[in-house]
C-alpha cells in the first residue's frame, strides 16, 4: 500500500527564553491511502504539535514529511492545502465570528479558484447534515455540533485527500459527540480519506483509527493496532496505565 503520510524522525523545538524545549522527538510512522490513524496521550505530549508541524503552524521542524511518496517542501503551497486539510478541536474559535457559513465556505473555494462557488457551497453542506437554511447564520447562532460540521464542511470543500483531526469532538456534548464522529466515518469511506486522528480518549481512537501511536513528552511510546488496544494487549507501562485510567472505556 503506497503511504499517504510518511513522516520520519520529526522533531519540533520551541524556544523559553533562551532555552530550548524539545515538543517532539525522534516520532516516526505511516499512514496508507484511505487508512485512519490515532495519536493519544496525556496533555501536553506533543500528540497536537505533530499535527500543527505537518500543516506549516509550527517553526523549527527537523525530519522528513512525504506526501504520497514524494517528500514535503517548505514553504508550503496552495498545492499542499487542496491536499492537506486540519480541522480544529474548538469549532467556535476556528470560525471567524463576523463571517457567516456561505462566506466561511466561499471564501475557501475563491482561494483555490474552485468554479461553481455557489453550488459547490449548497452541496458541502448537504455533505455534513446540515440544510441550506444554516448557510447565511453566523457561528453565534449555532451549536458546537453544527459549528464543528460546517469547519469540517471548510476543510472537506477543497476535495483534500487527507484530514489532520485535532481532538475534533472534544469540545463538544456527549451527545453530540458520537454524531460527529459518525459522519466522519461515513466521509472517509465514501470518499476514500486519509486520517491522522489526535485524541486523548481511546474510545474515540478505537472507534476510528485502523493503527495508532501512544505519546508521551514529544516521544513516542508504543505503536499498536485497533485489535491490540480493544484487547488491551499494551506491552508498556504508560499505555496500560492509560488504559486503565480510561473510565468506561471498552
């Protein structure tokens, strides 16, 4: 299976004061054309910077990053965002307050010189369960579940082939939560996505991703698959003890 992803000995440093602070390290993997992969871990792991150092967000990044077999060159282009999308954990703060969803949405395709704006916009967010009657709402009159839909409505409208998911249900209702989560399986399948899936809940993880990695301060831990953690058959330490601090979780 040719590798949508291929990322090889990333390494992220921040600067504290005059100091520097190693976020990631050394973190390899692999994730195959239309696969979902999981990143878990505590706060403050490094899981997050991982997805923030492919997209361009953060500086000072070592290691190789390829896309589709051919290696990522800096700065990125337009090229790189029609096929890498990220959508963020608070669908409130990702949306420009003032822009409704038809310019949210518009706005995007203009960019990437997309035709067919207008029914390009309709079908997007036909695509996400939400009704043409939501196009011309600003964020405040949504729900988080409705807010969340139309920021990953954005990313899906450029036709992107792999989707960075940074704790994408976290800042949502219990409730609402599995309803996301649902419709992001059913547009991976229909449309053959990739996934790279950062979550610190590993049922959420288990629910979505085929593979996954476990983090902790920027390293990474233990690479496992979806079978191995269901079983609860982790060979470290820290990942059995994230497993057993997951309350209710099956």
């Amino acid at each position: 299976m040719i590798a949508a992803l291929d990322i090889q000995n990333l390494g992220v440093t921040f600067t504290r004061g005059s100091e520097p602070v190693h976020a990631v390290r050394d973190v390899s993997f692999s994730v195959g054309q239309g696969a979902s992969f999981g990143i878990v871990g505590e706060s403050g792991s490094g899981k997050s910077t991982v997805l923030r150092a492919i997209c361009g967000l953060v500086k000072q990044v070592t290691g190789s990053i390829h896309l589709n077999e051919k290696p990522l060159i800096r700065p990125l282009t337009l090229d790189f965002y029609r096929q890498v999308q990220m959508v963020f954990q608070d669908p409130y703060a990702s949306l420009h307050p003032r822009h409704t969803v038809d310019r949210v949405l518009s706005e995007a395709l203009a960019i990437h010189r997309f035709d067919q704006i207008d029914a390009r916009v309709k079908q997007a967010l036909i695509d996400v369960g939400l009704g043409l009657g939501f196009r011309f709402r600003y964020p405040h009159q949504l729900s988080g579940g409705q807010r969340q839909r139309v920021a990953i409505a954005r990313a899906l409208i450029l036709e992107p082939k792999i989707l960075l998911l940074d704790e994408p249900t976290s800042a949502l209702d219990a409730s609402i939560q599995a309803e996301v989560l649902n419709l992001l399986d059913r547009l991976r399948q229909a449309r053959n996505l990739t996934f790279v899936l950062v979550s610190h809940d590993l049922s959420v993880v288990s629910h979505m991703c085929d593979d996954l990695m476990v983090m902790r301060q920027g390293e990474v831990v233990e690479k496992m698959a979806r079978q191995d953690l269901r079983s609860r058959r982790a060979t470290q330490p820290y990942t059995q003890a994230l497993l057993s601090a997951s309350l209710g979780y099956s």
